[in-house]
C-alpha cells in the first residue's frame, strides 16, 4: 500500500518570503501522480499543484512549483512571494495511474502560517 | 458550473439518530468519492464509485456506513445508528474517469457531530 508522509506538523513564514513544505511517499509503482491540495479554513479542498510522476519537469503554477525527486520519492511545495491568503493547511496526495483504483492517498497536513 | 454539491453543510444529531449525507457530482463527472475528515485519522477515502457503480468500499468503516449512487447525478453516504465517533468532516470529490491524472474536485463537505 501507499503511504504519504509530511514531516512538518506546522509552517510559518514571512509574508513575501518563501517557503517549501516537505513530502515523501512510498510505492512499489512507477505510473502515479502526486498533488498538493490547499483547505483553508472554508474547509474547501483546493487543488493547488500536480505531478505525473513520468515527467521529470518540475511541474509549476504561478507563485507555486514542486521539487520532484522520482528516485527519492520526494515531492515538495515551494511557495515563493507568500501571500496572507496562503495561510492554510496543505495537504500531499499519491493517485495510483497504474491500476483502476483511483483513490487519494492523503499525508498528515502541514498548516501553514504567514505572518505579514 | 456549480461544482460539487453537498448537503447539508452542517449537521448535528444525537446518537442512534439515521444521518443521511448526499452529493451532486459536476455534470460529466463519472468517478464520485466519499471521504472522511477527522483529527485523528486525517483524510481517509470511505468509498468510491465509477459509472455508479461501487468499486471499493474497504474503507467503510463498518456495517452502519452505506452509500448508494442511485445515478450519475446524486449520491448519498448514510450513518445508521449514529455514534459520536463518526463527529467529521465528509467530503464528496468526482472526477473523470476510472484511470485519469485530473485531479478530483472537491465539494464544501459535510461537518457531522453526533452528540
């Protein structure tokens, strides 16, 4: 099975600073996809960013890109000009593209701060 | 487009209550999702179906837990008997496809305490 794991219970950064919250995975597969979702506290779960694991560009969206290591099975969030509204909890997802199964397999969260 | 549906946003009931839990998936969508939010556990998938049929349900968490997706267009996740264990989120995702690197969209959730 699975696993997903965010080492950092708690963030905080500076507002217009950059941050890079931590995520690593464990699968036996070679055809995922990985994402991070934002939920503020709305309780809404947005997506923030995804990576198919056969790219190996860093996938990026505006002020949000990843670091993707395949072979470390690393996958962090890099937030650069950290705006109020960032403030969150930001989760990590594994989706299996290898079976038919489609589930999301969540890491533990990472509630960030930013501080102005 | 509206986005995922649910509803109730809020619900509140006494243990033993029936509490019934129901999505409305973006049009086109043929996956549906039922996912649970709680401290302890995070986020974990309770069951999921495609075409409205259930394919995995091995995270239902025991025999007071149903869900039904009588067609492409509604779904629901019923507790019956209650019990205050079952106090989380529940969140409802559809998305395209059994296969599909689209990510699955998230409706507003459901925040259920049982008392």
């Amino acid at each position: 099975a699975q696993t997903v794991t965010q080492s950092q219970p708690e963030m905080s950064v500076q507002e217009a600073e950059t941050v890079t919250l931590s995520c690593t995975y464990d699968t036996s597969e070679s055809d995922y996809y990985l994402f991070w979702y934002k939920q503020p506290p709305s309780r809404q779960m947005i997506l923030v960013i995804r990576q198919e694991a056969y790219k190996q560009q860093n996938a990026t969206e505006n002020r949000f890109s990843v670091n993707f290591q395949k072979a470390a099975k690393s996958f962090s969030l890099k937030i650069s000009d950290s705006q109020l509204g960032d403030a969150a909890m930001y989760f990590c997802a594994y989706r299996s593209g290898e079976t038919s199964g489609s589930r999301l397999t969540f890491g533990e969260g990472t509630q960030l701060t930013v501080n102005p | 487009d509206a986005g995922v549906i649910q509803s109730p946003r809020h619900e509140v009931t006494e243990m033993g209550q029936e509490v019934t839990l129901r999505c409305k998936p973006i049009s086109g969508h043929n996956s549906l999702f039922w996912y649970r939010q709680t401290m302890m556990r995070g986020l974990e998938l309770l069951i999921y179906f495609n075409n409205n049929v259930p394919i995995d349900d091995s995270g239902m968490p025991e025999d007071r837990f149903s869900a039904k997706m009588p067609n492409a267009s509604f779904s629901t996740l019923k507790i019956q008997p209650s019990e205050p264990r079952d106090s989380a989120v529940y969140f409802c995702a559809t998305g395209r496809g059994a296969i599909n690197p689209n990510e699955q969209f998230f409706g507003p959730g459901t925040r259920l305490t049982v008392l």
